[in-house]
C-alpha cells in the first residue's frame, strides 16, 4: 500500500503543463522531508483526506480544541496491513488540550501515536470503530470525580507502550465495554503500558483497567493484558478488574500498589506469570473454571491469593442487575505452580453462602512467619496436591495430606525474586500432569519433571524479570 505524509501546503488546483521528453526520462530528485502539519484545522483537513497507508505528523507545541469542538475522524478506513497514522512528531512533543480530543465513528484501522492527552471528556474508542490503535502517548487527563480516561467499546483495540499517570479522584484509566448491555469489545490487546500513582482514597471505582462490567460478565472477550507495570495504584483494591470471560492476564507487575488482580466476574480467564511485589492486595478469583499459574506474590500487607465463595453459585443468562453484581463462588479453578512468600495472608477464602468447589490447589509454594498460611473456609470438592508449606507461620486450614512442610532453600537474586537454590527440595518435585506449563515465570523450560513453585530451577539468566519503568510506556522496545 502507498503510503503518504501530509504537508503544510497542498497541490490541488495547479494547473497542468506539457513537461519535454528529456525532463521525464532524467532522475526523479530525491524527495523532500515532508513538513507537518501546524495547526488543528490543517490536521483537520489531513485528517478528511487520509486512506489507508496514509501517515499525518503533528508538529510538537500545545493544541487546544476549542470548547464543543473534537478533532473527528470519520468514515476513515485504514486496513490492518496499511492504517492510518497520526503521529506527534516527538513522542509527547504534540500536546492537546481541551474537552475532547479525538471523536472516532464508523473508522478502522487508525493508530493515534506519540501524543500527551490533557482533556477533560474521555478517549472513546466506539463500537463502530475496529482496530483503533493507541500508542506511545502520555495520559493525564483532568483528575475530576468519575472521570474514565479511555474507553474501548471496538473490536480489535490496541493499547500499547502508553503511560497513564497521577490522578487522586474516582474513575478508571483503561475501561473495557461494548455494545448493547450484555456484549463485550474482542480482542483488545493492552501491553507494555505504564500505570503509576492513582491515590484516590475511596472504597472502589478506582481500577486501572477493568475488563468488563457485570452486566456483561458471561461474554467472552479474549482480551490480553501483558507486560503492564503498576505502581503505586492504590485507586480501588482491583488494580486489574475482570469483568467478563475468556481473558489472559499475563506478565505484568504490579509494585507498591493497594489493587491487585480480580476475577471478579466472569469465566475461564487464565492468569499467569505476574509478579505483585510489596503492596497489598493479590489475586482474587471468583466464577469458574480459571487458570492460576506460575505467579510470585509477595511482601503483601493484605490477602496474597483469595478462593472467592459466592452470593450466587453460578451467574446465568437473565438475572437482574442485583443479581449479576453479587459475588459467583469460585468452581473449578486450577491454581497451580504460584510462589507466596512474606505476605500477611498467603491462601484464603471468604464465608459467603455458596462456598467454592472442586478446586485444585497443587504444586505451590507457601511460606510465611505471620498467621496461618492457608485460612479457608468451607469447601467442597478440593483436591491438594504437592504444595510445600515453611516458616513460623501455622499450616492453618488445610487437609491432613497434599503438602510437605520443608524448606524449600530459596536465594534473592539481584531483582529481589527468591528463586530456588541448587538443592532445593523443590527441584523436580512436582506432581500435578492435569495441565501443561511448559515454561516458569522467568521464562525458563519446565521440562518433563517440574519443580514446585513458580520458578524452574535454572543455571542461566531468566528471560523474565520483574518489569521497571524502562521496559514499559512511550520509550519501551
């Protein structure tokens, strides 16, 4: 596909005139550097223009839509292979303010790159609109109560290597809904994202991305949210909220943070390889039939990993809206080659009217000084196999088999990750073969004989770490 950058200036209207035969056949002249545009009724005009491949550059200074106004990208049609660009010149270099920025309807295929949001209404992207791009830019849009900064309602969203900082009121960076009441926008990928510093101090409405609501809690969205960093996300006590089906939460680290990870709606979402190091909340499940794998908490002044009971045993197609927000017991969960080290809470359940049921709990290591390491309450159906249990924390609630208590010899590494030592107990000690876990946590092959915990054993380097700021946001590879 041809691709074209828009200038300042515009060809239409020059007159045509006859060109001699020796001036068509010599060298085309290398081509100019393209100039940007200046100003928000050139990018308008470019904007009204642009096809597929088209590539528009904003010069960098600060743009301010006028009140009512929006820069509106309509009937565009970019295609997968060849979108259409809009990019600040300079990452952050283009700043716009105003009430609204950028309006989408009825566009595919438009990726908005490099530019510091600074509005007072939200980024919409709507259900008409699929495969709209955000990347690189820098969100802080006005810290005002009920605020959601970004919205996706279509299909084929990316969310990738943005960052999405300080505010101190309710309302949501990253929100995922979609059309109607009960469906939910597919396949949003959100990676690589830097989310830092929410301090509103109230009991919920503060996530910094919620997938879902409950009225849409039985759709399956298959969204992917990996490679975030979090920190210091202390907006609502689900950093990650999920509130629909068949979504990954993977390789994300939340640091510092009151939000953990929350299966609070919805279905057979996998959640794996996430780090939540020295804050307060963990991973929560309710709903059924998720994975839990080869996740390392840890320092964690609240519950590190809850086993949800439920208001409801199962959520169904036709309740009413009071019925849906209630909690569904968890049932079926797999929770399986997870490390919990140093937290308040290590593994506990709750005492709602529907407890959880045929959970498998195998292959985890657990160790603490404070409390109990396992504090569940009435369960069906459980089935504990090959977890090590250590520390002058009591075993707490557990079954009489399904566990060793041994130390499991682990050694901080230069991250701060205890990983196993070379005669770790753990080594090769697994026992669980129900699912395939074909690597750990740091990216390392688990091989035919696994080890206990989320790491596996290994003499090399990890190829995962706990994410920084350096691996996240505009600037990240």
């Amino acid at each position: 596909m041809r691709r074209r950058t828009f200038l300042t200036g515009s060809l239409i209207g020059a007159a045509a005139v006859a060109v001699p035969l020796d001036t068509l056949l010599a060298p085309a002249a290398p081509a100019a550097t393209p100039a940007p545009v200046t100003s928000l009724a050139e990018l308008q005009s470019a904007i009204d223009r642009a096809v597929a491949g088209d590539r528009i550059v904003v010069a960098d200074g600060t743009y301010t839509v006028p009140p009512g106004g929006a820069l509106t990208v309509t009937d565009r049609k970019g295609t997968a292979g060849a979108p259409i660009t809009i990019v600040s010149a300079s990452r952050g270099g283009a700043v716009l303010r105003g009430e609204r920025s950028f309006v989408f309807r009825d566009s595919d295929y438009v990726t908005l790159s490099g530019f510091a949001f600074r509005q007072s209404e939200t980024l919409a992207i709507p259900a008409d609109s699929t495969g709209i791009r955000l990347t690189r830019n820098d969100f802080q849009l006005a810290d005002e109560p009920g605020l959601d900064w970004v919205l996706v309602e279509g299909d084929d969203a990316k969310v990738d290597r943005n960052r999405f900082h300080d505010r101190t009121t309710q309302g949501i960076f990253l929100v995922v809904d979609g059309p109607g009441t009960t469906a939910v926008a597919q396949r949003l990928h959100v990676f690589k994202n830097h989310f830092a510093r929410h301090g509103y101090t109230g009991a919920n409405g503060g996530e910094s991305i919620r997938l879902g609501v409950s009225s849409r809690a039985l759709s399956g969205a298959h969204a992917i949210v990996e490679y975030n960093l979090f920190e210091r996300c202390d907006g609502d006590p689900e950093a990650i909220s999920v509130k629909s089906s068949d979504n990954t939460v993977r390789h994300n680290t939340i640091r510092d943070s009151q939000g953990g990870i929350v299966l609070r709606h919805g279905n057979r979402t996998t959640v794996e390889g996430n780090y939540l190091l020295g804050g307060k909340e963990g991973i929560r499940l309710y709903g059924n039939d998720h994975l839990v794998v080869n996740n390392h908490l840890a320092g964690l002044t609240g519950r590190a990993l809850v086993i949800g009971s439920g208001t409801t045993r199962d959520h169904t197609d036709g309740e009413t809206t009071e019925q849906r927000r209630g909690n569904d017991a968890c049932d079926r969960a797999v929770i399986l080659h997870n490390t919990l080290r140093g937290n308040k809470s290590s593994l506990s359940g709750e005492s709602r009217e529907h407890e959880p049921r045929d959970v498998v709990v195998a292959d985890n290591l657990l160790v603490g000084d404070a409390g109990s390491l396992v504090a569940l309450g009435r369960t069906t159906g459980f089935t504990w196999q090959g977890n090590i249990l250590w520390g002058a924390a009591a075993d707490g609630t557990l079954p009489a088999a399904g566990y060793t208590r041994v130390d499991p010899r682990l050694l901080a590494d230069a991250d701060g990750i205890h990983r196993l030592a070379a005669d770790s107990p753990a080594i090769g000690a697994a026992t669980f073969t129900g699912v395939p876990v074909p690597e750990d946590i740091d990216g390392h092959p688990r091989g035919t004989t696994r080890d206990i915990g989320a790491d596996e054993y290994a003499a090399t380097a990890p190829l995962r770490r706990p994410l920084t700021p350096a691996d996240v946001g505009p600037n990240a590879s």
